[in-house]
C-alpha cells in the first residue's frame, strides 16, 4: 500500500496542483499544517512546508540540489503567502 493510499480523504481534498507542482497536506496539527512539495512532472519531493515558530510563518525548506526558476519560486511563494494570511486570521 502507498502512503498515498493511507492519507486521509480530507487531506488529498486540501491539496493544490499548479502548474508545476503539487502541494500534498501530510501533516495537520491542532494550529499548523504540514505540505510536501512535488514537482507534476516527474512526481519527486522537491521539499517540504511547514510552520516555522522563530519567525512564526510558514517557511518552505527545499531538499538538496532542487533547481527553481523563476515560477516555480512564484508558485510557492504564492502558497507560503495564502498559508500565512490564513494563520493570522
């Protein structure tokens, strides 16, 4: 069985696909969230989300020799941004 297959419905319905990658919701703690970044091409882990108390938001930390262009970058900024505006609600 996949890990796919052992997530939660609820989780794999607050995913988000763009045009590049997909953002998998892996993690849901009483306040935060935790995704996994995929790229839609290939289906690898490009890095993960998840909530950053120090700087209290969101941070993206990619795995080891990722390579971004430009909107792949603007597509999870786009992301981390919408995560925190909902966490300061």
């Amino acid at each position: 069985m996949t890990m796919e297959a052992l997530r939660p419905a609820e989780y794999k319905a607050q995913d988000r696909r763009t045009k590049y990658m997909t953002f998998r919701l892996i993690d849901k703690k009483p306040k935060t969230t935790e995704w996994c970044v995929e790229n839609n091409k290939s289906g690898g882990t490009l890095g993960f989300i998840e909530w950053y108390g120090p700087w209290r938001q969101y941070v993206f930390t990619p795995l080891e020799e990722c390579v971004f262009n430009n909107d792949c970058l603007s597509e999870i900024a786009t992301f981390l941004t919408d995560l925190n505006a909902r966490q300061r609600r």
